[in-house]
C-alpha cells in the first residue's frame, strides 16, 4: 500500500518505520522538520508535495489539525485520512487498554503498566505518553495506550478492551473550537465497545456517568466515597475494590485525593484484565510517580520547590493547588489552550500569594487572577529567562516564611519551550541557580492587585 505520513514528530517517526517493517509504500511530509537519515535509510521517500503523492492511505500525526487544508484536501479525493493509534488497532494484533481524561491520564497509564507488568504481563506504555504506540506495538503484547483528544479524533473504528474515561473537563478549545467538541473526540474511546470489553469510567462526574450509563460494555465506577453503583472507592482510608478493602492510603508512594482516585482507576483496570487484588496491591504500593508530575526537585532556605509542567489543563492544576499548602506563589503561563480560571478562584484565594505569569498567555492570566491575588508579569520572551527570572522572585517573595513554589503552567509549552518536558527542565535549572545575585530582577515588569 501507498501511505503518506503527514507530521513527523514522534508518532509519525514510529509510524512509519512500523509501515516500512509491515512492508508498505512510505512518503513522508513535514513543513518544518525534514525526514531523518534514519528514515531515508528504511526506504521512506520524504516529499514536499504531499497532495502529489499517489496515497492509498494518509496517517496524519495527531499535532496535526483535523481541519488542515491539505489533510481536507486528501479526505476530498478520497484517501482515508486516519491516526497512528488507528493504524496500529487495524494491524497490530495486541489488545489495546485505553485511558483518556482531561487530567491524570499519563500517571494512570504508567501505573497500570507498571501493575501489569510487575504481575508478569509484556504490557509497555505508549500514545500520547512516550514513547508512541507504533514504537512498542508488537504482536502479543497488552498495549497500555494514553490517548489524547487529537488522536481520538481520527481513530474511526478503534476497538479498546478496556476504556478508562478519568474526568472531563476543559481542554484544547483553541483546537477543537468547542468544549463539545472536545468532549466528543473524547468518546470516541468508548464508541465500539461491546458487552465483552469493561469500560471503568468517573462516577462522580456526571457525564461520564452519564456515558457509562448508555455503554453496552460492563461498566465499573470509581468514586471518592462510597456511592450507591460505583464499583470501587475510598472509605476510613482505604481504597476498596468491588466491596473488599484493596490497600490503605498510607501505603501508597503518591499523595493527594486525584493520585487516590487515580489508583482506583488502576486497580479496577487491572482487575478487568484478570489481576488479582494481591497483584493489583503490589502494583500499587510500588508505583514512584511520573517524573514531572507533581514532584518537589528541591528546598532552599525552607521554601519547597514542586514543578507540575505537564499541568497544563484546569482539572490538573486544580488537583496541584489543592496538594499545595499555603503560602503558595504560583508560577503559570504559556501557550493559552481555553483555560477556565473558575474552578480555581478559591483555592488561589485561600493559598496563593503571588502568581507570576510568563509567556504569551501571561499578562491575560494576570489579568484574570488579579481580583483574587497579587499578580506580576514576567517580561522575559527567552523561556529559560523567564523561569529564572520568576524562580527568583518567588524564592524571594517566600524567604523567611517559607512556603512552596508551584510551576503549574495551565498552558501548552511551545511558544518559549519544545515541550513541558524542556519547560521542566528549565525550572529545575533556574532552581539550582538561586544563588545567582538578584539586582534588577524586578526591573520591567508590571504587578497588579485589584
């Protein structure tokens, strides 16, 4: 087959040496990183035609927008247009276990690898989580797949044996133009799942109750407390399993109410693929945590320093400030995805003293949060200034009282950073130089308190 690969980041790499090793036909096209020589090497022809090029099939990168003209042109004349998750479903005989969510979908894939794995199972990571599906699909194989919006949206026919749906909040309107719409990429995990698969889904969040309630599937809830339906939650500090006290809170590694909520999804995942509740403990108790996630990378002078990067969405940001006991001075900004501030007002009001905002969506952030907090901008268009910058000023702001620095940016990385992970990097970086002289830090920016 004739198949044109539309983006080259990271999912569109693995595609295509997967196709080339299935034998197929591969053009590669993107506008702004050219083919490696890894690629060239496998036989992949790059192109900067795309519409030129005599596909049979295009798998478009999920960085990719749906509506991009060339990828509407090639749907227009035929050539199905599809995802590298689809791709893999359709050729790659391995049951896929799917989570999606607005927040916490990374640390429960990975604790539910690191579960089944632990129980013996060949059952790596991948999707939206690295490295990609196509990079670890492999015949036999159980596929433990973070899926994102983006790449649900061009997954037709894909067919999960067990879907988790975490929460859905507000996310990525800048893409999908409506909270439905979003919502509604969403459901595609969960549209063909049949009375065999197990769909383990929210039960405190109405509408993925509500999915649940019209799914064919077996349908297992989680909740916060014990609630009439759900199939697993938390009572006196422990997490129950299908009315059977699974594991104390205490003896998990992660802290905070959605790593509890997560490990529920985990274990109920788990269980729908056969664990049992000795295997899922075990799986439970051991898991360190997602490095980036919610992780303190260092203390000075008392003050604690957390870096969330990869908080970049209410719900998350949400469950960081909750886990974050004042005096907070919270770092944020970024690319704006449609954040929604609402949520947060009183947990900025109760715990942040300071929030300093960065990058593009920084002076409208400020903006927002002014009426609740003291606010300043930071001017640095450089991403590694900034953080520097607003690191120093926050240990500064803290000194003497103590307290925590939070980076929780509420937003996507790449208008100053390739990605959360360099973002990351570049706060733990401006940590380590604290004891950098401080003059003139505060020259030209502004502040606000309404």
């Amino acid at each position: 087959m004739n198949v044109l690969v539309y983006g080259l980041g990271r999912s569109g790499g693995a595609v295509a040496r997967l196709l080339r090793r299935q034998g197929h036909a591969v053009w590669t096209f993107d506008a702004q990183h050219p083919q490696g020589e890894d690629l060239a090497a496998l036989g992949c022809r790059a192109t900067s035609a795309p519409l030129e090029v005599p596909a049979e099939l295009c798998i478009a990168a999920p960085g990719v927008p749906w509506d991009a003209p060339d990828l509407a042109a090639l749907r227009a004349r035929g050539v199905e247009t599809i995802g590298e998750v689809e791709w893999v479903y359709r050729t790659v005989d391995a049951p896929i276990l799917g989570i999606t969510g607005t927040a916490g979908k990374t640390t429960v894939t990975r604790w539910l690898s690191h579960t089944l794995t632990l129980a013996g199972l060949d059952a790596p990571a991948g999707g939206n989580v690295d490295p990609a599906l196509a990079a670890v699909a492999a015949p036999g194989r159980v596929l433990v797949t973070e899926l994102s919006s983006f790449q649900l949206e061009r997954c037709p026919s894909l067919h999960p044996r067990v879907a988790v749906v975490l929460n859905l909040g507000r996310d990525h309107l800048d893409r999908h133009g409506s909270l439905a719409a979003y919502h509604a990429a969403k459901k595609r995990l969960i549209a063909h799942l049949t009375p065999e698969d197990t769909f383990v889904y929210n039960h405190d969040d109405p509408l993925v109750r509500a999915w649940a309630e019209a799914s064919p599937a077996r349908t297992w809830g989680f909740s916060a407390a014990p609630t009439p339906g759900s199939a697993a939650h938390l009572a006196d500090g422990m997490l129950t399993l299908h009315g059977r006290p699974l594991v104390a809170v205490r003896a998990l590694q992660l802290t905070g109410q959605h790593h509890r909520l997560n490990a529920l999804a985990v274990a109920l995942a788990a269980a729908a693929w056969g664990l049992g509740d000795e295997a899922i403990r075990a799986g439970l108790e051991s898991f360190s945590g997602v490095p980036g996630r919610y992780s303190v990378v260092g203390e000075v002078a008392g003050v604690r320093f957390v870096e969330d990067s990869i908080a970049t969405r209410t719900l998350a940001v949400q469950a960081a400030l909750a886990a974050t006991p004042a005096p907070v001075v919270w770092l944020l900004g970024g690319q704006d995805k449609g954040a929604s501030f609402a949520e947060l007002e009183a947990l900025v009001r109760d715990r942040v003293v300071l929030a300093l905002c960065f990058g593009e969506a920084g002076p409208a952030f400020a903006a927002q949060l002014s009426a609740w907090t003291e606010t300043h901008v930071i001017p640095d268009r450089d991403g590694e200034a900034a953080l520097r910058r607003a690191t120093a000023l926050a240990a500064e702001r803290l000194r003497g009282s103590g307290g925590t620095v939070l980076l929780a940016p509420l937003a996507a990385s790449f208008d100053q950073f390739g990605n959360y992970q360099a973002r990351a990097e570049a706060f733990r970086r401006a940590v380590t130089a604290l004891h950098t002289p401080k003059e003139a830090l505060w020259t030209g920016f502004s502040s606000s308190r309404s």
